[in-house]
C-alpha cells in the first residue's frame, strides 16, 4: 500500500521461545487513515502495538515508523520516536496521586521545557477536546470509567502524535460513553491530522470509524480491507468472525485428544 505511515513485513515472535505468535506477519497503515487491528483472542493484537511502539521486539522481521527501523533504535533515538506516539492503553493507565491536569501536563513536562502558561493553555485545550475542561482539578478517584477513559485519551494526544494507538478502547463502557469514544477517535484522527490505530473486538463500532482492516489469526494477517469489503468476503472464515458465528473455521475448543480418552487415562 502506498502512502503508508507504518510498513511491517515478515515478523516472526514467540513468547519465551514457546508458542509462536507471528509467523510472517506483512501489514501496511496507511497514513491518515484509521486501521483497525482484530482477530480472535490471542492471535497478539496487543503484542503488535507493542511492537510498533519499541516495547517488545520481533524475532526476526521489519517493524518500519515513520521511515524508522523501530527494533533496531537504541534508547536515546526510540526516546524520540515515542514522542510522536500516542498510546491509550485499555486500563487508562492515569497516574493516581496526580490531578487531572497534572495527568495531562505530564508528558509535556517530560519532553519540553515549556512555560507554565503554556503548559496550562495545552492542557486545556486538550481537555476541551474530549469535554472535560471542567474536570481539570479532580483526581483518578473521583473519575467515573468513561471520564478516566476520556481523561487518558487527552493525555496520550497531549504532545500532537502522528500515530495514534488504541487498545481495546471500547471495553467496558455504557453506551454513551462508548458512542462518545467512537466519534473521539474518528473527529480527533481527522481535525488534528493523525494516523490512528485501533485494537478491538467490537466489530460494529470498530467497522464504523476504521478506513482499513487487518484480521489476525494462527501467526498471520487471514484477512485485510475495508469493512465494505470484508463484510461482503467469501471467506467461511471472516464471516464467522465478523458476524460472530459459533460454527465455522475457528473451532470453540483448544485442540486435545478425545474427551472419553482424557477421562479414562485418569491423570491430573
């Protein structure tokens, strides 16, 4: 794909040289679109974003950011590239002995030696962003999970990334909070000219923001396109995936020998 803000080609990893994650993983995302990274549980979607950002690094393969070989970056350069990196990861991850604001103003007082007036004026408009300008003094603890999620959306924006990644952003929201977080992702993807990916399981909202898709499943990408496109796929697998079908390519139980076996060996 052409255009692309992230290019990984053939990544390969295993936990501890254990049970194969990757097996040749390709995937292009393109820039200033919404890619949404999914699949069935465990297939490493989470495990990939860390990739991306320089938290873990691929056994063999190329993770390329913004024209950066992220695996191969010492601390210092990886330091930098972080900078232009956004992560809402699915707990909030909010500092709890700090205010709102100072949650916020956090990564700017990290990375920049900016005035007090500044830091103030970013952080404010960051919470009117997500409309929580009016929460500025309050702490973690008196934060609904809704506000939490808002509150950890501002801060990871706070330093105007050009990637954008969200894990699981959906999980554990009333309905209003989540239709709120759906619109967030696509207006803020759009008005502050970001590259966004998302990590979900939730195939209506997923499909209703994402411009590109990327199915994982058995150490490989089994699917990519649009959701126009996959919604509509002849593939037995996909439509079970994407409509949730209990019969169908993916099997329900862990492969094992024969339950009657298992039982009459009479081992623990």
């Amino acid at each position: 794909m052409s255009d692309s803000l992230a290019i990984i080609r053939d990544l390969h990893f295993s936990w501890g040289g254990g049970r194969e994650i990757f097996s040749g993983v390709s995937l292009d995302i393109p820039k200033g679109k919404v890619t949404a990274i999914m699949g069935p549980s465990g297939t490493g979607k989470t495990t990939l974003l860390r990739m991306i950002g320089g938290q873990l690094k691929p056994t063999s393969g190329s993770v390329n950011v913004q024209g950066l070989e992220i695996p191969s970056l010492n601390r210092k350069d990886l330091y930098q590239a972080r900078r232009r990196m956004g992560m809402l990861f699915q707990s909030g991850a909010l500092l709890t002995d700090l205010s709102v604001f100072e949650n916020i103003a956090f990564p700017i007082r990290e990375h920049y030696k900016f005035s007090e007036s500044m830091i103030r004026d970013i952080v404010l408009l960051k919470l009117e962003l997500v409309g929580l300008r009016g929460a500025r003094d309050l702490m973690p603890s008196e934060l609904s999970g809704g506000m939490a999620r808002r509150v950890a959306l501002a801060r990871a924006i706070v330093l105007d990334p050009t990637l954008m990644m969200y894990d699981e952003p959906f999980t554990g929201l009333d309905p209003v909070t989540l239709g709120t977080i759906v619109s967030l992702i696509k207006t803020l993807n759009s008005s502050l000219g970001m590259t966004s990916v998302v990590v979900s399981h939730d195939i209506h909202e997923t499909f209703s923001i994402a411009d590109y898709v990327c199915i994982l499943s058995e150490g490989k990408v089994a699917a990519a396109g649009s959701p126009e496109e996959l919604m509509s796929s002849e593939s037995e697998f996909v439509q079970q995936f994407v409509h949730g079908k209990p019969d169908g390519p993916m099997p329900f139980h862990y492969p094992a020998e024969s339950l009657e076996s298992d039982i009459l060996r009479g081992d623990i």
